[in-house]
C-alpha cells in the first residue's frame, strides 16, 4: 500500500504515457504544493486503486485495485466489447477504471507463458451471472492490445444468431445465410482497434467480390475491409475473408493474433432465425457463424483463443446453467475440446471493499447510511457480493 | 313387530331373541336420536341468552324424566357397543354415536348427538309457580325477582359487615384492613350475572349491583364475607404470556446454533442459524442469491439480522415449502428471528416483539364469496 502511494506521488513530475486521469492530475499538482498534508488523504484511495495502467505489470500486489484506462485508449481498443452499464458508468464518472481480478492474472501468466509454436490454447472464461466474465474479457483485449497483438474482438456472439432483420442468400455457398447488417457493424469496429495491422497485412489471393469488384493478391486488408463496408452486401464475406487471412498469416509468427468471443456457447446453441419458408436456421448455415467456427479449431498457432461463456444472451437455455457443459452442448464441447477453464467466481472480501470505496470516492453512493459500516454490510448481504447485484443496488443510493 | 300369537313366542331360539332385544334397543335409541334432532341444540349452539329469552318451557319433572331417559339410554348403548356400562364417558357416547349414525354433514351442530339433558334444555328457569298458580318466590311481582332478592341478600352481608365493625368497635379493636390486590380479578360482566340469575337485567341495575359490592369490599372487615364476594369476582388471566427463549444448542464440532420456525400464509419454513460464521444464507441446499433473485425477498431476510447488528456473523440453513417467493421469505424471515432469540438478551428480544419480527402475520387469502367476482370485488353494476 505505501509502496504505490510513494509511487503515486513521484510520478506527476514524469508526466508520462499519456496519463490522462484528471482527478490523479489534480491530485498530483496539490501533492506537489502540500506533500505533507496531501500523504494522508491519498492513503484511503490507493487501497483500491492502482496507477499502474499497463495491464503487463499487473500482478498479485495490484490483486483488488482498479486501475484507469484513459479515454481515448478505451475507444481505440474497446469500441464495442464493454457492457452497456459500464459504458454508462464510464459517461457518468469520466473515467474507465477496471479492477485486477485474478482470473485475469491467471490469464496473464498463462498468456505470458505461451509457446506461440504450438497450437492455440482456447481458453474458456465461464461463471455465475454477473460476476465478470466480460469484464475480464476486456482487460485480456487491452492487455493484448497493449502488447501489440492483434485483436478479434467479437463483443457478442448472440447477437449474430437472433434478432436478425436482413438474412440474404450466401452468394458465395448457396446453402449459407448472410448478415449484412451485422457483419458491417463488427468490420466498422474491427477496423477501428487495428488500424496498424490493415496496412501491413496482405492478402494472399485474389478475391472476386461481383462483376465488377475485385480484390487483387497482395493488397492490404484495409482494402478489403473497405469493400465490406462500402458493399453491405458482401460484408459476410469479407468478414470471411479477413479471417481466413489472418489464420493462414499468424502462423508464419509475424504478429499475434487474440481471438477473443464473448459468448461462445452461441456459436453451437440455437438459433431464433427463420428461413422464409418458416424452418428454423441452424448456426451453420449463417456464414459468421461458421467462419468464426473454424478461427475456434485449434488447427492454427501463433495466438491464442479466450472466450467467455453467457448464459444472459443465450437462447434457450435454462438460467441455471453456468457450466461449459450446460451452456456448450455436445457439440460445443467437443468442439473446443480441450480448453482451459477459468472460472470467475463472486467479489472477495477485499474486492467487494474495494469495489465499496470506489464507488464512495466516485461519490456515487450519496445515501447517507451507505457510507456507514451498516450500510456496506447491508450492501454485502443484499449483492451477495455479486458484481452485477452490487452495481445495480448501488446505482439508485 | 312382536307377534301377539304365544305359541310362536316360546319356540322362537336364544340367538333370534337375543337378536331382538339389540333390535328394540337400536329402535329406541333411534327414537331419542330422532326427537333429539327434533327439538335439542346444546346452549352453546344457540349463543344468545336464552336464560331470559322468553317464558320457561320445561317444567323440572320434565327435565328430571330426560335425564332418566339419557341415563338409560347410555347404558343400552353401552351394552350395545360391548363396553362396562358404569365406565360408559360422555366422549364414549359421542364416539359410539358417530360411529352407529356417520354423517357426511359439515357442520358439527347438525350431527347426530346424544348429551345430557342439562347441556341440550337451555337452563331456563323453571316454573315458578305452583298448580295453584301463586308464585313461588315473594318478590315474582316485581319481575325481576332474582336481581332483587340479590342486592337484598348482598345488603344483608353489607349490614352484617358493618355491626361486626361496630362491635369491634365497642370492644376498643381498631379493624385492621390489609389492602387487598385487586389487579388480577375483575367482577362478573354483565352477561355473566344474567346468566347466574337465569334473566335479564338492565345496565342500570348491573352498575347498581357492582357498586355495592365494591362498597362491601372496602369496608374494613369484608373479610368475613369474603366468600360471597368470591362469587361475583374473577381472575383475569395473565396477559403476557412469558414465552420461554430456547438455550443455544451444540453441534459435533462445538458450533452453537439454534432453530427456528416460520410460517406465513402457506409457506413453512424451519431455520437453523449458527454462531460463527460470515453471514451466508442457504434455502433448500441453494444460495439465496439463486433462490430468492428479487431484493424485495432478500430484504426481508436481512431485516432480522440487521435489526440486531449481526449482519454478517451469522451463518444460516434454511428450508422451507408452500407458498409463493413472498410468503416463503416472510416464513423464513420470522424463522430466522424465533432463532436469533437464543442468541441474544431478553431485552432485545423484547426489542424485536416490539419491531414485530416474531409475530405471526395472520393475513390469509380471503374467500371468494358467491355472488361477488372475488372476495371484495363485486361484479359490475348494471343500471338496467
């Protein structure tokens, strides 16, 4: 604890990577004027806060503490892969901190640890509702993201298989379905988190999207993602493309590929399509779904392969199931077959408190009782010292 | 059905006879069954002071010749269930009669009985004059002859109580009064003197009564009159019911613990709830995070523990059955409390009666009554 406030207070003269949290910028300038004073007034915050923004360096010392992400980095790297409440929260508090839980350390070791020679390990976060399997998720994405990686975020796999208003005939496979809308919509923010990457890789073959169009051998991806989005119809496809290429690409070791799915059991469940003829649709004959199915194998190297597991989204699955094997199905399973489960269980003690001073500096609990002992014992019994419960009860105090 | 031929008679076998006679008895017990369903309801099923209720019906020799008959009756049935006819109870005759005559009728006081006359002839006075017809009593003219004979009577023992005093007082004895406790007794109400006197009074005279006999009672040397006045006063029964706490009990591994039971509507639910511990909360073998997903519902658990500061320090089982997610909280809730009284000090437990956490909420379901679309709701009104 007095290690990272002395850091605190050294760095403000350093000024450096960007570090755009306004409050610590305040902060720092008063420490400056007044060390004295200021040294015990800091201590209460970095019980639950950490400066250290580089998720790399994160490790059991920052286990419980939150750390900020600056803005500008979250819409780099997290366009679309927050959820919805917390991108709320980061709207209302102006910052985005996220705490360091220890499935994500564990994730990080394993990840540090990783032969980048041998197939990909798929890595399957699962729990209870609400208790941050997807917040966890994000912190992999920045923290790949960080280390130069390229990053495959889908943000929700649920969303390909319902609610979809444009289903077209594949041109390319005429049993296949398309989704225009929805692949338009991930390339958009595809092309946002790797900008870099769409310059420096190339496609291997060429590409005839329709009469006209086409994409020679050895242009950059960018081009081809510019395709997709200036012709909605073949966005299924592009998307497909992009996949194909990148897979072929990692493996020849020039960059790292995190392939990153937010509710997998989708790709394997049941769909609430409809073909016009009023039959049900299978995942496999939505063309996202099946070339998202093949970047799941773990016939390539060169990455690695993190998914969480949802039950919220899911379609026709109890709300009890929470396991791999409940959510998964048969099929599923064994199409991950083998995977490292990592289970993110409820907050700790000292994450719930740290969670619970958080929300007080954010001044965000504005009941008067909520800022007692009772009140945080109430909020422990009440939440079950369940993330998702927690943030919902603290919302209207 | 007897045959008058007498030849037929002698030669008919033991065992017909024998048979016969049973016959002839279950006819006539038949017979009172029948007359008493005519005309006999017990004077708690009428519910209304009969003791006045109009001119008296049954003369005593009446009344005297019904409990023969009863007591005849009682033994035939007791001979005819096999039993001792001088150990035949009252709770025999009713069990026998539910057993010759079952009734599939709902209400108690419909069924077939068989009591004793005093219970079923309303206590009426009896007549109160003679063949002749002059009265009995000397005071029948006023009408209220009872009530007037009483406060004759109880002014005599107030008299008596007042020359004993003079004599002590002649004698030199100051009387020596101790102060009697008055809390615990009240006087006959009003219903109950009606009762005793067997008519009817009117306020006025109730108040009359009761102001002379708190009269008698402070005169100094009521004491030899205590008797009388034991008549007319009674104990009230102790309104709080001292509820013993249950000590704590302990498991195998030396935990203290202690159990609850809850019930609400038609949820029961029964509470174990440990001394050490970090405030979890387990229903029917599921976390209650899973079991109860609605805060409402967990509210209403937290409440008890709250209340008494020991949010998480306690470790809690519970199950429980029937009922809606509300109901089976509030079971669980009152559980929880009754459990927690072994933990804690008779004055918070005292807290906690006053908070209303160990009271039985009585609120059930109302019926629905024919007629009406529910139990309050009324169809809609139609002019025409």
């Amino acid at each position: 604890m007095l290690r990272s406030v002395k850091g605190f207070i050294c760095r403000p003269l350093k000024l450096d990577r960007g570090f755009a949290l306004h409050t610590a910028a305040k902060d720092c300038f008063s420490s400056v004027v007044s060390q004295d004073v200021q040294i015990p007034a800091e201590k209460p915050r970095a019980i639950f806060y950490t400066s250290e923004s580089d998720p790399a360096r994160h490790s059991e010392q920052h286990e419980g503490h939150h750390y900020s992400i600056p803005l500008e980095e979250v819409k780099a790297v997290l366009p679309h892969g927050l959820p919805h409440r917390f991108q709320q929260q980061i709207k209302t508090f102006k910052e985005a901190c996220i705490m360091v839980r220890k499935p994500a350390l564990e994730l990080f070791t394993y990840l540090k640890n990783s032969n980048f020679a041998h197939p990909v390990v798929r890595y399957v976060i699962y729990g209870e509702r609400g208790t941050g399997k997807t917040m966890t998720l994000c912190h992999v994405v920045h923290f790949c993201a960080r280390q130069g990686w390229l990053v495959l975020h889908i943000p929700d796999a649920h969303l390909w298989v319902k609610n979809c208003k444009e289903l077209m005939q594949s041109s390319y496979n005429k049993e296949r379905l398309d989704q225009p809308l929805q692949a338009s919509f991930w390339l958009r923010n595809f092309r946002t988190t790797n900008e870099s990457f769409l310059k420096e890789i190339k496609t291997q073959q060429k590409y005839v999207w329709s009469k006209r169009d086409s994409t020679e051998q050895g242009r950059p991806l960018g081009e081809v993602v510019e395709q997709g989005l200036t012709r909605v119809k073949n966005a299924s496809d592009v998307v497909g493309v992009v996949l194909k290429e990148i897979k072929q690409q990692c493996c020849l070791g020039s960059f790292r590929v995190l392939v990153a799915v937010d509710g997998v059991n989708a790709l394997w469940g049941r769909t609430t399509l409809k073909k016009e003829d009023k039959s049900p649709v299978s995942p496999e004959e939505l063309t996202l779904v099946y070339n998202l199915r093949k970047m799941m194998m773990n016939n390539w190297n060169g990455g690695a392969v993190v998914t969480t597991l949802s039950q919220t989204g899911s379609l026709f699955k109890p709300s009890s199931a929470h396991l791999p094997h409940e959510l998964l199905g048969k099929e599923g399973f064994d199409a991950l077959d083998p995977f490292v489960p990592i289970l993110v269980p409820n907050y700790t003690e000292r994450e719930f408190e740290s969670c619970y001073r958080y929300y007080l500096h954010c001044r965000w609990l504005q009941h008067d009782k909520a800022r007692t002992e009772d009140g945080k014992e109430e909020l422990r019994f009440l939440s079950g010292r369940n993330p998702w419960q927690l943030e919902r009860l603290a919302a209207p105090l | 059905m007897e045959r008058s031929d007498g030849v037929g008679r002698a030669q008919r076998p033991d065992r017909l006879r024998l048979q016969h006679q049973k016959w002839r008895q279950f006819n006539y017990l038949l017979k009172e069954i029948k007359t008493l369903r005519l005309i006999y309801t017990t004077t708690a099923a009428w519910r209304k002071n009969i003791a006045a209720s109009g001119p008296e019906k049954y003369t005593e020799a009446f009344i005297k010749k019904q409990i023969e008959e009863f007591d005849l009756g009682k033994r035939h049935l007791a001979n005819m269930m096999g039993e001792d006819p001088e150990t035949f109870t009252q709770e025999d005759i009713d069990r026998a009669i539910a057993y010759l005559f079952p009734s599939g009728l709902f209400d108690k006081r419909a069924r077939p009985m068989m009591k004793h006359p005093t219970e079923i002839f309303p206590e009426q006075r009896k007549i109160q004059w003679g063949e002749d017809g002059r009265p009995f009593h000397f005071l029948f003219y006023t009408g209220k002859q009872s009530y007037y004979s009483l406060m004759h009577e109880t002014y005599e023992k107030l008299l008596n109580v007042q020359k004993h005093q003079d004599q002590l007082a002649a004698q030199g004895i100051s009387p020596q009064k101790e102060k009697k406790n008055l809390v615990g007794s009240r006087w006959v109400t009003k219903t109950e003197l009606e009762g005793m006197l067997l008519e009817k009074l009117s306020d006025d005279d109730y108040s009359r009564f009761i102001r002379l006999l708190e009269k008698l009672m402070t005169l100094p040397c009521s004491d030899i009159e205590e008797n009388y006045i034991k008549k007319f006063s009674k104990e009230i029964a102790v309104q709080l019911q001292k509820v013993s706490v249950e000590p704590l009990k302990y498991d195998e591994q030396g935990v203290a613990f202690s159990t609850g039971e809850g019930v609400r509507k038609t949820s029961r639910a029964t509470a174990v709830v440990y001394g050490s511990g970090t405030g979890k909360i387990t229903v029917n073998g599921i976390d209650v995070l899973h079991y109860f997903p609605v805060l409402q519902d967990r509210e209403q658990l937290l409440f008890p523990f709250q209340f008494l500061d020991r949010i998480g320090k306690h470790d809690t089982t519970c199950t429980v059955s029937g009922g809606g997610r509300s109901s089976q909280a509030g079971a669980i809730r009152l559980a929880t409390a009754k459990a927690l009284r072994s933990f804690v000090t008779e004055k918070e437990v005292e807290f906690m009666r006053q908070a209303g956490l160990l009271t039985v909420d009585p609120r059930v379901r109302e019926r629905k009554k024919p007629g009406q679309e529910g139990a309050r709701r009324k169809f809609t009104w139609k002019k025409r």
